[in-house]
C-alpha cells in the first residue's frame, strides 16, 4: 500500500493475470512431465542406451569434423582420390588421413567420390566410429546425390546424425552442398557381389576368350581376397600380390578374366584403361565355361548362382554375351557385350 496526502490507497491487483500466469504454469509442467514419460517409454521401448547414444551424437560431430576440416593425405600425398586401397605403389590404407577439402578449403567432388573405394570397417575405424556409418553428401542445387556411403541407416533402431552445410568444388564450378554423418544401431545388410554377364561362348572357342563380370551393389568397397568363384567342376580364388588386398568399389563393376593383358588386346569393345579387371589363379575360368553350366561366386557366408544353357539362354558364338536382366532376378539375356559398363 501507499501513502498519499494523508490517505491511505490499495493497490490494484490484477488476478485474472496471476490466475493466468499459474495455469500456465501448470500446463507447461506437465506438458514436461509427459515429454519425459514419452522420451523414456520410448528409450525403453527400442532398447536404447542412453550412454551409448550419447556417444552416438559424439562420434557422428567428431566424424563430420574430421571429413570436412582437412584434405586428407596418404603418405603426404593430399590427392589420394588417385590411389586405390590395397594396391600399387601408394596404397589408401598406409597412413591414410581422413579429410575432403580441396586446397580451396572447399568440399572436393572427386574426393567424395573417392570415398566409393573404402571398405565400411577401414573407414569407420579411422572416423573412430564403433557402430554403423553412414555419409550421405548432397547437392542443394538439384538436391542431387554427390555419394551415398556406408551402411543403410533406414532400417536403424536408434540413430544420431551431424550435418553441415559446405561448398561443394567440382572442376572450376562451386555449388553449395549438404553433408550428413550417422551413426546408428542396425542391420547393415548383406556383403554380396552379383553377376552381370557371362562370355561364356565366345566365337574363338579358346579359355582366354572367356571372362565374367561381376557388380558391388552396397554403398562401400568391398574385399575380394577370400572371393571364390566356381563352375561345376572346379574353383578359382583370384590372383594378387602377397601384400595386396584386392577390393571392388561400391557401385562399381569388375571383369573377371584368365589373363588382362590378353584380354584387353582381344576384346571386341574398349574397356576403361583404369576399369577393375581381375585374373584367376588358374589358366582357365573354373575349369573353361562349358556352353551349359553353373557359376556359384561365394563372398564370405553369402553365396550366389547362376545357370544357362546355350538352346535356351542363346550367346552361343555369335559375339554376344548374357546379360542380367534385372539385379534382383538373376534372370540372363543375350546381348551386345559391354564388360564393364553395367548399370544398376
């Protein structure tokens, strides 16, 4: 109260404003109460543990920082892009550090293309990343995948991502861009190699003539040192230098063949000079492609088939080859040969 010419004045209280201030308060309570009740029902409900996804958000903000602070290098050399993970000179796996900068300091295309010729483990490991890992690197101009890499988050029970807005270099042309790390607990899918054609009746019925080629179908590269590939009578593992891992990069295609330089100066159509080409340990493709006959190539646990027969499947020394049909019916065609140029 106040004092005023010797009158004593009440000040007014407005209750309608304290009544107001208290239901909102009350509300907001337990609106809180319920957003915590929810949040944990649903940690309890998917099984998460509140530390390990705590880590999860810290591995997918440190994984992001370490791809886009620095250009990465292989034994000082910034453009790794250039070398492949387990063979030649310069290997990726030696003293690799991770980065995709160009020396603009911005976002290198063809290093974030590069990332296809890493296996999933490699690079998890190197981003220190203990779970899944998926990179997921996109243009904003057209909202176009630059690369998809990694395991697929979809299917994740629990998940946590870092993203950061970049520009994005290719050649002379910047754009601006959007990369996403995730790291998540989940299936990761099959490891699995598919065939794509078959020469298995070339119109000079001679084994050097034969070849195979095969696709990688996940999002990472895959290691082909234990990768056994069979007809009905014998099996072949792959040839390679006792220091070199053999792998096939995500989304890529590879030839199988008895030898690459006969190969290459016998085939009928150009083939990349940097195309990945693969020869078997042996003079021949299991024991040479029979005009009917089985291929089996087993990767790991996973193990795929494929049976023709020259009356039905046709391809029979006129030049042409089997081609599949669709990725996921292992149905074969005859076609125009195109080793190495397969298109999911």
């Amino acid at each position: 109260m106040a004092l005023q010419g010797g009158t004593i004045f009440m000040k007014r209280r407005d209750e309608n404003a304290v009544t107001h201030i208290i239901e909102f308060t009350l509300a907001l309570t337990v609106f809180l109460l319920m957003l915590q009740a929810f949040t944990t029902t649903m940690d309890y409900r998917l099984g998460i543990d509140l530390d390990k996804h705590s880590n999860r958000i810290s591995e997918s903000k440190v994984a992001l920082n370490q791809l886009v602070s620095s250009t990465g290098n292989v034994n000082n050399e910034t453009e790794w892009n250039e070398f492949e993970y387990g063979i030649g000179d310069t290997q990726i796996r030696h003293d690799f550090e991770v980065g995709i900068l160009n020396e603009n300091g911005n976002i290198d295309v063809k290093k974030c293309l590069a990332l296809a010729k890493l296996p999933r483990l490699f690079l998890s490991e190197k981003l220190g990343v203990t779970e899944n890992l998926e990179i997921t690197i996109t243009s904003l101009v057209d909202g176009e995948e630059i690369i998809r890499w990694g395991s697929d988050s979809n299917e994740a029970y629990a998940s946590a991502t870092s993203y950061k807005f970049v520009i994005l270099e290719e050649e002379e042309n910047t754009f601006p861009g959007r990369i996403e790390v995730t790291v998540f607990k989940g299936p990761i899918g099959k490891d699995e190699i598919v065939i794509t054609e078959i020469m298995y009746a070339p119109e000079n019925d001679y084994d050097n003539y034969e070849w195979i080629e095969i696709y990688n179908p996940t999002n990472y590269a895959l290691e082909l040192n234990e990768f056994k590939i069979s007809d009905r009578n014998e099996s072949d593992y792959l040839k390679r230098d006792a220091d070199d891992i053999i792998t096939i990069p995500a989304g890529a295609v590879g030839i199988i063949v008895v030898n690459e330089t006969f190969f290459r100066e016998n085939i009928l159509v150009s083939v990349d000079d940097n195309a990945y080409i693969f020869e078997v340990e042996d003079s021949a493709i299991g024991n040479g492609l029979d005009i009917e006959d089985e291929i089996t190539v087993k990767y790991g646990t996973n193990e795929r088939k494929v049976s023709y027969n020259y009356e039905t499947d046709g391809a029979f020394r006129n030049g042409n080859s089997l081609n599949i049909s669709c990725i996921e019916c292992d149905e074969f065609v005859e076609g125009e040969i195109t080793p190495g140029t397969y298109e999911s």
